[in-house]
C-alpha cells in the first residue's frame, strides 16, 4: 500500500483516508494490498477477507429476509467484488450458507435496470 501511494510511513496515510472524496486512494490501494497479500497466502489478508465477506453476506441475508426475498436472486455489485475476486468468492460462499436457496452471482447488468426489474416485480407480479 506504502508503495502504491509513494508513502514512506503508515501514518502518512491517514490524511488520504480523512476527509477526500469515495473511495480515496488510500482505500483502494489498502484493497489492493489485501488482495495480493491474502492471494499470496497471508493469513492476516486471507482474515480480513474472510470477515468482511462474512459482514456482507449477514447484511444482505437481513436486508433479503425482511423483504422477502430468500430466494434470491443476490447479484454482487461494486469495486471491492472487481478488484479482489476472493472477496466475491467468500461472499458468495457465505451467502449461500444463509440463502441456501437463492441464486448468488455478479452483477451483469446496471443496478437501475434490477431495481426496476424488481419494483415491477413486486408491484406487478411480473417479470
């Protein structure tokens, strides 16, 4: 991450996480960093990982059950799942553990065109 950001210290890279535009570099070079360490087998990286598929699996399963919709489908959507696909693996892992039913995959398409699709769904009973 240091050498992403041409950083010398840690501690320089407080001022980029702290008050810049999402996502500030820091953010996605931390992403980065984690990906390649916990791809290269390092289990503090592989952790962080793991806890943070296990976050966005249990938020998606409440925000899935209070709606209703348990049997999915839940698409993956976002930069996190496109630049650290063991992250969209775990999650998906996870998902399936609490949605056993559900159909887990990524995005294909933007997410407006889903929220239509399914706001016609749940007001129409179509498709």
């Amino acid at each position: 991450m240091l050498r992403e950001l041409g950083l010398a210290e840690l501690t320089e890279t407080l001022p980029l996480l702290h008050g810049r535009p999402h996502p500030s570099p820091a953010v996605i070079a931390s992403a980065r960093a984690v990906a390649a360490a916990a791809s290269a087998s390092d289990m503090i990286a592989v952790g962080i990982l793991r806890r943070g598929a296990n976050a966005l699996a249990r938020a998606a399963t409440v925000v899935a059950v209070s709606l209703g919709l348990g049997d999915g489908p839940v698409y993956l959507a976002g930069g996190a799942f496109e630049q650290i696909p063991a992250l969209g693996q775990q999650t998906r892992m996870e998902l399936l553990g609490t949605l056993p039913r559900a159909a887990v995959e990524p995005v294909r398409e933007e997410p407006a065109m889903g929220a239509a699709r399914l706001a016609a769904r749940l007001a129409w009973g179509t498709r």
